[in-house]
C-alpha cells in the first residue's frame, strides 16, 4: 500500500478526506482512479472509498460504512437484530432505515440497502453502539422489530404474525419476551401502524 493511504486510521475514506493526502500529487484524481485500478481502493460509490489492506483478515466497519454511505440513517431490521443476538443467524445484507428515500448499494463488500421511514418515525428509538472502530447509529432492539413488522411484514395478525416472526424470521421467542413493552408502545403510538399494535398484542402472550 502506498504511504499516503497507510496515514490514515479507518478502513472507509471519503473523497474529501482522501484529497488532502495527495496533495503532493499533480493529479490526485487520476491517482485515485490507479489505486481504484490496482484494488488498493475499493469504490463503494462516488466520492467513498474502502481500504483494501485495511480489511484483509481484519474486522470491516460495516455499521460504520452503513452509516456513512447513505443518510441520515440508522441501521435497523435484521442486522440490527442479529447484533441484537435476537435472531440466531448471521445476516448478509445490512438494511437501514432512512429519513430520505429509499436507495440500495450492491458493493464489492457487501449489499447495503435503505428503507425510507418519514421523519415523524424516524427519530424515536435510535441508540448509539460502538465496535473497534468506533461510534455508529443503530435501532433499538424494539425500533428494529417494529421496522421490520411495519415496513418488511407481510401484514399479518395474530398467531399468523408469531408465526412468521418465529418459524419463518428465526426470532427467538426468549428474546422476544425481554422487550421493553413500553418503549414499543411508544413507537407504536408515533408509528400508528396496524401491524406494530398487533406486535404488541402477541408480545402480551409470551
């Protein structure tokens, strides 16, 4: 890798940061493109970059890149419940929720996509997490649910939503019973969604 990439500290490097490196360079944007070329930069999309060396058999800052590369927006559904080790398995794309419309990015690393939320919903249940490399925004267990049922459910009701969210979402109905039952009854007020009550209805029943 050459030295002025190795200077900075994170895997994910934006065009704005990456330009003042090469300001020693007669045509930094045409060095870019070469780095870009060789695969010591990996392009996420214009202007934002990842660091090839700095991800080689190392952890990769997806939180952080989710957040990044798309927003306002905060990583919600079944990544944030996956981290939330509320569903067993590990998930493969990392889904956010976002103030603005909704966008997707199928990336070398990885596919990211994001869900548009109005801005009513938006701001209740966001939490702030940390990994090695740092801060990122992230539902709470409870605003992940609600996403999930509300914006990527199938509109069901009863049993029929316990089920799906159990046997067809592999969602651990342990789990499910340490919800904080007021805060998703907060979310559901600002929500007011059909299928977010009906939640909280089941969730009575575990």
């Amino acid at each position: 890798m050459t030295y002025p990439l190795q200077s900075f500290e994170t895997a994910y490097i934006s065009a704005q940061n990456l330009m003042p490196l090469l300001k020693d360079y007669t045509n930094p944007r045409d060095y870019i493109f070469r780095l870009v070329k060789s695969g010591k930069l990996i392009r996420l999309k214009n202007g934002f970059y990842i660091i090839a060396e700095k991800i080689e058999n190392a952890f990769v800052p997806y939180e952080q890149i989710a957040n990044l590369l798309y927003g306002p927006s905060y990583i919600s559904f079944e990544w944030a419940l996956s981290y939330y080790g509320i569903i067993p398995e590990g998930v493969y794309v990392v889904t956010s929720v976002s103030a603005t419309k909704s966008k997707s990015y199928n990336t070398p690393i990885g596919t990211f996509d994001y869900i548009y939320l109005s801005h009513n919903r938006y701001a209740i249940g966001i939490d702030q997490k940390e990994n090695a490399a740092g801060n990122f925004l992230i539902a709470t267990p409870e605003k992940a649910l609600a996403d999930l049922v509300n914006l990527k459910g199938k509109k069901l009701s009863g049993k029929d939503l316990l089920t799906d969210l159990v046997e067809g979402r592999r969602i651990d109905p342990d789990e499910l019973k340490k919800l904080n039952k007021q805060h998703l009854s907060d979310i559901a007020e600002k929500y007011r969604s059909q299928s977010v009550k009906e939640l909280i209805h089941i969730l009575g029943y575990l």
